[in-house]
C-alpha cells in the first residue's frame, strides 16, 4: 500500500504562498542569472551531499534564492548541498538541463562521495529533471543514489492528469502555463515517453522517493501517479500532501515543515532499495568475500548481487534457492528447497549444484561447519546433511521433525531448530545428534544463530518468542511485544546484540543478550522480511516483496 500523509496547513500559511509565488512570478531576473553551480553547507553539515536542482520552468533561475534553499536543505539534511546550475530553456532545450543534472552527480561521484550518501533533491522543474536522472542512471547501471526528494514534479508532459481541470483556478499553475514550459523545454521532443516525461519510464529500481505536493496543485495527479507507479513496482515511496497548497509552497513558511519532514525522513534508520520484481522473491541474505551482498531470488530462479556502490546483478542459476551462506572455499553455498539440491556460486557467477542421497528432501538452513565443511538441513527428510568442498555429501538422522536453520556453536557442533518437534537439536562433527525440548509448547523455532554471549539464539515463530539456549542445553525465553509478529530468521548484529525479522507484522526485531527487546517498522506492514545479516555496520533484511531494507545499527 502506498505511504500517503496528509500535511494539514492554517489559512494563513496557504495566503501566504501564494502571496510568495505571486511575488516571483512578476519580479524580474536579475542581471547576473548565469552562474556557476556551487557548494552551500549549513554549519554542522558532515558527510554525504545532496545535489539541489531549482525549479523555474526549466528557463529561469535566481541564483540567490536558489542558495538560500540548498542552504534550507544542507541544515536539514545535515549534508553539503551542490546547487546545479543547469543549461536554461528555449535556448538549451531537452536534454542538455538533464545532461547537466547527470554530470553533477557524476562529479560528486568523482570527489569521493559514496553513491549511498548521496541525496537528489529538486522542486517544481528540477523535481521533473531529480525523477527523470534517477530514470537514466537505473537504465544505464551503475552506483544509485539514496535517495531522492522530488517537490511538486511535473511527471506527465501529456497533459493527462485529472487534476489540471480540477484544480484550475486554484493553483498559481495551469495548463496554459504548462504549455508553454513544455514547447519551450522539450523543443518537439516527445512529450509522452520517458524520461523527458518521468510517467512514461520503468519506476523500478528506484532509490527511497519523498515525493511532495500541494492538494491545490494543478500536477497533484503528476506526483500522484509516478508514486502510485513507484510503489508498485516495489519502490520505496513517501508521498505527502500538502493541504490547500498551491504551487511553490515550499517557498514560504509550509516549506519549513516540508525540509523537517525532509530531514526526519533521511534520518529514519530504515532504508529500502528494489532489487527485483515484486513477486521475485528475495529470500535470504549474506555477505560476500568479495565484499558485496548475495540474496537469493528464490521465485526468479536466481541469485542477486548487490555491489556497494547499489549495483545489481542477477545470476540465474536455474533452481530456487533458498538459503544463502559464505563458505570456507570463498564462494557461496545455498540450498534449493523446492529443487532437492545444494548449491555453489563463485563470485564470478559460475553455479554449479549438488543433488543428496534422500531424494525430496527439501534442503533448507545451510551454514558452513568447523570442520571446513558445509552443512545443510532435509526439512522433508528430517535428516541433516554434511558436503565437502568436492561435492561428497553425507547424510545423519534428525533427532526431531523438520529440521529448518542451522548454526555452527561456540562448542565445535552444529546446532539446528526442529520446527515441527519443538525442539532444539545439536549435532556434532561425528554425526552423534541430541534435542532440548522446548518449555513452550507449539513454539516452532525457525531461525538460529550463535550470539556474542557463547549461547545459540532462535526464533519461534509459532509463539511469538525469542529464545536461548546455552551449550549445556538451558532454555530461556522471551515474549515479543506483538506475540503474533511470527520472528522468522535471527542474526548476531555489529552492536553485540540479536537481530530478527518478524514476518508477521513487516518489522525487525533486536534482542539484547539481556533479554531487552526493541521493535522496528518496515515501511510497509506486508513487505513479508525473511531473511537477515549484518553486512557494511548495518543489518540487511530480503523482503520477499521484491526488495532489500537496511537498518542503520544503533551505536
């Protein structure tokens, strides 16, 4: 579902916008309009930037107001901000403002700036040119910004949106208006097709979007429908509303409310980047010894490669994998649940597969062992499985039903969940296997994983529970705020802490070894987290929906 917040606004602030825009509608540009673009940092501004493109109908521009606002935004975001002085209309027409857009983020690239630090951030026209690079660079690959601000776009050049009529007269803006900034910028381009026309493009892949509009806006429909577009191609999309608001609104008092929403929306620990298709299905997780982030796609038939600089790459394996995990021989290993096989990637992206002796089995949880081996769980056989980095596998009785996760153990064993025998089981490196009964029937624990405390740490998805169980085999248990928030996979995270996806309520989960537990929302309540893992200081999380979270760790 679409995020949509509606901003509420007193008479007062809505006369005083328009007030504003009348103002600067009739003032003249100043004689020293052709400046260079350049760097404006609010006192306390650290690392990252943000890349401040100006509105103006893509013809004008005032510089010192343009720096007054990139100042706004360097003081709310807590970043630099380049203010882009683009080619200006008629006499530079489509695409050289866009051109130029690009070449600001190629060249905050170039100072060293990492792609994930960066913020695109325009209104009005430079709202349109912010959506239509944000187009270009996932068309042509390469590092993605991390997100974008997009304040009153036009998104439809067409001229299709409802709201052209059913706003006119109430909006500084209008289609006459608009028909003129389209014949001067697009210069006979086509004013249906993307990205000159931001509707018209592929949404997906898109950086976190904050797209903002006036309810009064005559391109209310224009940033109404590129979010709902967004969003449904697994897009991470804020809109707000602005109540009463015409056009350039953010130029006056609202405009403040506006960049402290700004502001708390970038620094909301949770961040969500597509990866897939929405029904692709990222799985699980890891780490990479290349130093990039492996998922699993397991509807794709496919495994994911996120670089660091936001880079994806799809490598079809020709199965499904499930379960991902780094093994002893530099690539990694995963299980194929619906397929009966194990499987090994390079970081090349060469597969290869291994099929075990129990037919059907349903291979699962994969964890490499301390013996320089792998081993892997038969949730279908209730058998536990061992492979060598040549491909010889060997197969032990489960001590229970339906082993799931597994995990090496600071004792030099394996230790596993037994979902359907609510247990805990060990096994160790010469196949002898042991089960703890859990005190809490019907509890069904999933994911497990050594903590920083010398004790194994898993999830119980049927009650709702985190729980811990040393080596000597004593249990503890501890109830989650939401008992129905079914915590599924678990992970130690860089803060000494436990980490946990809850499926059933579309959050993330930390446990303290103390036992203290914090909650945090994900975007959106059906985005179905399964997988976790540290990776980069932060915690990753594989939204079955088509898309990566990252959850900055609190130090």
């Amino acid at each position: 579902m679409l995020n949509v917040i509606a901003v509420p606004a007193e008479p007062e602030a809505v006369q005083a916008v328009r007030d504003r825009a009348d103002a600067l509608i009739a003032a003249p540009l100043p004689d020293d309009a052709e400046v260079r673009g350049d760097w404006v940092c609010a006192s306390g501004a650290r690392g990252g930037a943000v890349i401040y493109v100006h509105g103006g109908g893509f013809a004008h521009t005032t510089p010192e107001a343009e720096r007054v606002m990139a100042y706004r935004l360097s003081k709310a975001t807590g970043r630099p901000a380049l203010r882009v002085d683009y080619r200006l209309a008629p006499e530079h027409p489509y695409p050289a403002a866009l051109e130029d857009v690009l070449a600001a983020w190629r060249s905050v690239l170039d100072e060293g700036v990492p792609a994930a630090e960066v913020v695109l951030a325009g209104e009005s026209a430079g709202a349109t040119l912010v959506l239509s690079a944000l187009l270009e660079i996932g068309r042509t690959g390469g590092p993605r910004p991390g997100a974008a601000v997009a304040v009153s776009p036009v998104t439809d050049f067409a001229l299709t949106g409802a709201s052209l009529a059913a706003n006119d007269g109430k909006d500084v803006m209008n289609r006459a208006a608009l028909g003129s900034i389209r014949a001067q910028y697009l210069a006979g381009a086509p004013a249906d097709q993307a990205p000159q026309s931001p509707l018209y493009g592929d949404p997906r892949g898109l950086p976190p979007l904050l797209i903002a509009v006036g309810t009064d806006e005559v391109l209310l429909d224009d940033a109404r429908r590129f979010a709902e577009a967004a969003d449904a191609a697994g897009v991470s999309v804020r809109l707000e509303e602005y109540a009463d608001m015409p056009h350039a609104f953010h130029l006056s008092e609202p405009g403040e409310v506006l960049l402290d929403r700004i502001g708390r929306w970038l620094a909301d620990p949770v961040r969500v980047c597509t990866v897939s298709e929405p029904d692709a299905g990222p799985y699980a997780l890891t780490g990479g010894p290349d130093g990039a982030l492996w998922f699993t796609l397991v509807h794709q038939g496919a495994i994911g490669r996120r670089d660091v600089d936001g880079g994806i790459t799809v490598h079809p394996v020709g199965a499904k994998p499930t379960v991902i995990a780094q093994g002893p021989d530099g690539a990694l290993w995963f299980t194929e649940y619906g397929t009966h096989r194990i499987g090994r990637i390079t970081m090349g992206g060469t597969a290869s597969s291994y099929e075990p002796p129990t037919a059907d089995g349903g291979p699962y949880g994969i964890a490499a062992g301390p013996d320089g081996a792998m081993w892997f769980t038969l949730s279908g056989a209730d058998r536990i499985g061992r492979i060598t980095m040549d491909g010889e596998i060997t197969e032990y009785p489960a001590p229970g039903a339906f082993p799931s996760a597994l995990a090496a153990g600071p004792d030099g064993a394996m230790w596993f969940t037994l979902n359907q025998g609510n247990a805990i089981g060990r096994i160790a490196m010469d196949g002898v296997t042991t089960a703890h009964p859990l005190p809490t029937e019907a509890a069904a624990p999933v994911g497990i994983a050594q903590g920083p405390d010398g004790a194994l740490w898993f999830t119980e998805i049927g009650a709702g529970q985190i729980g811990r169980i040393t080596v000597d085999g004593t249990v503890t248990e501890y109830p989650l705020p939401d008992r129905a928030a079914r915590p599924h996979a678990i992970t130690h995270g860089p803060d000494g802490a436990l980490w946990f996806t809850e499926w059933g309520r579309g959050g993330v989960g930390r446990v303290t070894t103390d036992g203290r537990i914090t909650a945090y929302d994900l975007p959106r309540a059906d985005c179905e987290p399964h997988g976790i893992a540290p990776y980069g200081g932060a915690l990753w999380c594989a939204l079955e929906t088509g898309s990566l979270a990252r959850l900055d760790v609190p130090r």
